[in-house]
C-alpha cells in the first residue's frame, strides 16, 4: 500500500497510448522537501545494470544530474551514485497543470527512481557499464532536495572549483566520479596488502598514537594532558612520525615474528606541495632479517647489504598489486642501485631512469696532472653531453633554458670545438692543457653539440645536485614541447647503501645543531664491512644497510636493517649523534629490549597515499585521500587548528603567549 506515501512527493508515471503521463498523488502542491517515510529498497547500483536486464522493474537511487531534452515532450537525466551513472527517459505529459516532474528537482538532489529497463538503439550504444540500457522513469520519490544554490556543482566540468573551494566543501567534491572511484581503488588495494601479508605469515598490529616526544625525525604534533608533573608543568603525548620503536620492540619481543600495519602518522613540517601533515604508510618489520653478504666482490649493480626477506615480500607485494589494479606483469625482481652510482649517473637518491641523459665524469678523461687538480679539492668535473647524434629531444631546451649559477652551459662551434674546456670557467684552474680531443673523441661531440659542466664534491651528499635538478628540468621542458614523451610503464628501482650519517639538513637541523645526524633514523645498520670505520671515527665512509623503493623517480618506500646490538645503538647515540642523556632517554625501553635477545630485525614502509597517487594516476595527493590538509596543513572542511580558550588551557598547565582572551 502506497497511501502513507500520499504526502510525500510521489509521482506516478503511467504508459498510455505509446507516452508515458505523469499524474500527481499529492494532497497539496508540490514542494521541495525531504523525504522522511519508508521508501522502496533499491535493487540495483547506477552502475549496475546492463542489456540483460532489459525489461526489467528496477529501483535506483541516487543524484539527479542536469536535464538533457530530447524534444518538447522528452528529456533525458543522468542518475549517478558512487558506483555509476544511468541514464533516465521521462516522457512529459500533454496535459495542462502544474504536475510535479524530474524536471522541477533541483540539480544534485538525492531522488528514488522506479522504471523499467530499455535497451538503447545499436546506433545509441556508447561505451561504459550502462551503455547499452536506458532506465524510464515510471515513479520518483525525492528524497532530499539540493539547494538551487550550491557552492559548485560537482558533476559539471565548466563549474570546477579551485582548491580552496573544493576543501571547505568536500562532500560536494568527493561526488565526484573520479575521487570516488580512487576511494574505492584505495580501499581495494588495502585489501589486497592485507590478503597477501597474511598469507605470509603477517601479523596485522595495532600500536600506540599517543607516544613520547623522540629526537628522531621531523618536528612532531605534541598532544598535551591534565595529568600535571608535581611542580604543575604540563606534560605531553607526541603523535607518532612512524611506529618505529613500537614496531621494533614487537619484534624484540619475539611474541610476533612479522608484523604489519596500514599505519597512520603525524609530522609537523613545514607546508610543501602534496605533502599531508598526517599520511597512512603499510609498515612492516621481520625477525631474523639477513646481515648482506660475506662476498665483497659482489658488483655495485647487485643487492650487497641486509634484507634481501624483506626485499622479497615487498617485490611480491607490489607485483600483487599491479597485477590486480593495473593488470601488469612485473618482473620477478627489481633492479637494483647503490646511492653513489645514483648520484653519478643521475644527480639523485630517486633517478627517473626512463629517459637517458645521463652525468658523466669527465675527470676521467683529464691528463693525471688535471686530474690531481681535482683530487686535491676533494671535487670531480662533471658534464651532460647533449649530442644531436644522440639526445636530439634535448638540444633546443637545452640552449634556451635558465640554469643554476655553478653550471656552465657551452655550445660546440668551430671556434672553440678545440679549446671549450681550456676556456670553461668551470675547468679553467685543472686544464692547463688543451684536453679536447680526447674529451671529443671520448664522448662523441661534434659541432653544434652542448656541454653542461659542474664541479661536484667527489663524495656525493645529499639527495641531489645541480646536474642532477638540471637534468630532470631539462626533461620536464622537453615533455612541455612535445619533444619527449616518458612510458608510462612502471620503472621499478631499489636504492641501496646509502651514507649511514650526514651533516644536519634543513629538516633536521634543529635537532643536530650542526652534528651529523642519521641519514635515515638513527636504528639503521652499517654495512658490515663498514663497522670498523663506524668505531674509529671515519663517520663520512660508513655505509648504511637503508634501502629506498623507488618509482619512475619517486621515491615510494623506504626501510633498513636496525641495529640489533645494544652497545652499537648507544654509540651512535651518544659519540655519533651526541645526543644528550636527556635525549637519549625517550630511547630507554628500546636499548634495554636489544639487551634481552632481541633478534636481528629489519622493515620497511610503503608510502600509501603517494602510492595511490600512482595507481589513481592523479597529480595531487589529496585526491586520493577522503578528507586532506591544504598544503600549508590546514583544514578548511573542519575549521582546524583552531584557537582554544584560555580556560581550557589552563586545565592542561598552559598558558598562551599572547595572554589571549577567553574565546
């Protein structure tokens, strides 16, 4: 019985005479509100329905999308919901009146929809789940009512917000058909993560969010509470950068022999594009992890440290995922380079080696005398040969673009074919002697050939150079022009052997103060063969067992093997990072479980979000999350962070430096 529906808007669309009449069951006149009675149950998804249903009685539900008119008396909708789109036939009818129709529905309204399934003329067919079907409307039920005047509308292309916009109202955004569907895509690929590592024996983990402040990493989020220290000093949780002790000591435990989790975690920088104050990484970490191998000749090309179990189950598990969301077959091993030959060749710890172009050191090709110029500077000379004979994509951006001060650009012609390095400002102190046809000889130049040249230190630091931005600039002008265009297909390249310290970078300064600090975090193993070195000071030589995962020149993971000695792990924190036993402190608990058996132990962390971004093939990180921070870490959608009153503060033994008033 249909009468208790009398009230509501319901409109009853009969078949008569080849049309399809609309006749009104509404006490009162039409008016646009929510629905609040039962309602039919819906039978199918908007995306759902296909050529073998034709003829059938459906209930759809979801947004009607703009009218489309097919004639005075015809009009086509879209009906979409998360899962597609469908589209309605309603045929208007002849008679006079001010009978309610889909027409009168404001845009973006959530509506209920009975009809029958048609199929479309073989001429009408367009590509798509629900192509080859239209849906006539027999019945609808408006079940929520859209207001006319939507900040924008999400299924129109010429209403597209800009950012700003789209985050203060992202329930309208996420209607979207493309931010639902990296949702879904999302959630698949957690699925398949959660599948895969429990059939290896995985333990999925929840550890702690609110942790103690560590001199670990980048800034953290502190969380205050109303437990007061005895003197009334305020005391603070830290959200966790990682789960990196928690994890470790599970393992140490021997309770769990390999863990996982789709982890959530917190840093406090500084805003930088695509980069979310809190982020989701798969984390994990095993027991009795390899130490590298005992043959030191093994090629730089080949994986020459520590856990090769990990390196294993994150191969399989990317090869998984690819195969399911993308359909492609990985190879069944990755390649592998070390973070010195990365440096050389690329200019970076995260190559894009999609395209050539590669660095060269020419120090190679100077006479001895030249060449112990260099050396003795603790430098090499570097160049990017960009020939016509072989890298013709790059030789009109090459001679029209802006460059670093340190470099120099030099263009072959039949003056200085035979004296370009003699008169380089670069090499001008080293080459004493003409030196160019050799060089010429050795690298293929010719005339109307370009050089880039760069002194670089001989020990690469850092995570990129001059040559090294230069070149992947050079290939961004490049793709611009349409003079090169990168595969699409997934470069899969492991970087291994990192320096185990460095001096302090900008996001670590204010915990170094100058000292060296951990290149990765300060539980990562040194090479074996680097031990001695760890012990005796040569702190710049000691290579790590850190490996980085990366992804046509993003960087997707990282990991290592941790040290698993507990009088290693304090010499690096006390004679190595210096650290203060203040600062050593947060790191008690953990020293003391290597002293209790703690096994050898390593993992990894996959970055899950950028990973999404890859899959969902989108530009930006906040399209694959529900609810993202803007760049600058704010969050428009819920108005945080916020100010909190005074009164309130005062419950957590702070006060504000401004003396604020209570809000």
């Amino acid at each position: 019985m249909r009468s208790n529906l009398q009230a509501s808007f319901f409109v009853s669309c009969h078949l008569r005479s080849m049309r399809v009449l609309v006749k009104s069951r509404f006490y009162s006149s039409f008016s646009l509100r929510p629905h609040s009675a039962p309602f039919p149950k819906r039978t199918h998804s908007c995306g759902a329905l296909t050529a073998a249903d034709a003829g059938s009685r459906v209930v759809l539900t979801g947004w009607l999308l703009p009218e489309r008119k097919g004639g005075k008396l015809l009009s086509f909708f879209p009906l979409k919901d998360s899962l597609g789109t469908t589209q309605l036939i309603v045929n208007h009818p002849e008679v006079a009146g001010n009978q309610p129709s889909l027409s009168d529905v404001p845009v973006e309204s959530s509506v209920l929809i009975e009809g029958t399934v048609l199929p479309r003329p073989q001429s009408a067919r367009r590509p798509g789940p629900t192509g080859d079907i239209d849906v006539r409307v027999d019945n609808f039920i408006l079940l929520n009512p859209a207001d006319a005047n939507l900040p924008f509308f999400p299924s129109t292309s010429r209403s597209v917000a800009n950012d700003d916009l789209r985050a203060r109202y992202r329930y309208l955004d996420l209607r979207r058909s493309a931010l639902a569907a990296n949702l879904r895509t999302r959630s698949q690929v957690a699925q398949i993560v959660r599948n895969a590592l429990h059939e290896q024996d995985f333990t999925e983990v929840e550890t702690p969010v609110l942790l103690r402040s560590s001199p670990e990493g980048a800034r953290e989020f502190l969380v205050p509470t109303r437990t007061l220290t005895h003197g009334d000093e305020p005391r603070f949780f830290a959200l966790p950068q990682s789960p990196q002790q928690p994890k470790q000591l599970l393992i140490c435990s021997g309770g769990v022999d390999k863990y996982f989790q789709i982890a959530k975690c917190f840093r406090d920088e500084d805003g930088r594009k695509d980069r979310q104050p809190e982020f989701t990484q798969i984390d994990l970490e095993m027991a009795f992890v390899s130490w590298g191998e005992q043959n030191t000749a093994i090629r730089s090309n080949a994986w020459r440290i520590g856990g090769t179990e990990v390196r294993d189950v994150i191969e399989s598990l990317i090869r998984k995922i690819w195969q399911d969301i993308e359909g492609i077959q990985l190879p069944s091993k990755f390649k592998v380079m070390t973070y010195h030959d990365a440096m050389r060749l690329y200019g970076s710890d995260k190559p894009d080696t999609r395209f050539d172009l590669k660095i060269i050191d020419a120090t190679d090709f100077l006479t001895p005398e030249n060449r112990a110029v260099f050396e003795s500077k603790g430098e090499i000379l570097e160049c990017i040969p960009v020939r016509q004979s072989q890298e013709p994509n790059f030789i009109d951006v090459s001679r029209d673009c802006a460059y670093d001060p340190a470099i120099e650009r030099i263009i072959l012609t039949e003056e200085n074919l035979s004296l370009w390095l003699t008169q380089s400002g670069v090499a001008a102190a080293a080459a004493s002697e003409r030196q160019e046809d050799r060089i010429n000889e050795n690298l293929h130049l010719k005339l109307g050939d370009l050089v880039w040249l760069c002194r670089s230190p001989k020990v690469p630091r850092g995570g990129s150079s001059p040559l090294g931005q230069l070149r992947l600039h050079l290939s961004e002008l490049a793709q611009s022009s349409g003079k090169l265009s990168l595969t699409t297909k997934p470069h899969f390249l492991w970087i291994t052997e990192f320096p185990l310290f460095t001096r302090s970078d900008g996001d670590k300064e204010f915990l170094a103060r100058g000292r060296w600090s951990s290149t990765h975090h300060p539980f990562t193993a040194p090479m074996w063969q680097d031990i001695e070195a760890l012990y005796r000071g040569d702190i710049e030589n000691v290579r790590g067992q850190h490996y980085d995962l990366v992804l046509n020149g993003i960087e997707i993971g990282g990991g290592s093997v941790r040290v698993h000695d507990a009088d290693m792990q304090d010499h690096i924190f006390t004679n190595i990072l210096q650290l203060s036993e203040q600062e050593k402190s947060p790191f008690s608990q953990l020293l003391h479980a290597l002293r209790c058996g703690a096994p050898p132990h390593g993992g990894i962390a996959l970055g899950f979000d950028r990973l999404m971004t890859i899959l969902c093939k989108t530009q930006s990180i906040r399209d694959v999350i529900a609810f993202p921070k803007t760049s600058v870490g704010t969050d428009l959608l819920f108005k945080s962070p916020a100010v909190v009153g005074t009164k309130v503060l005062e419950q957590y033994g702070i006060q504000p430096l401004t003396g604020a008033a209570e809000k």
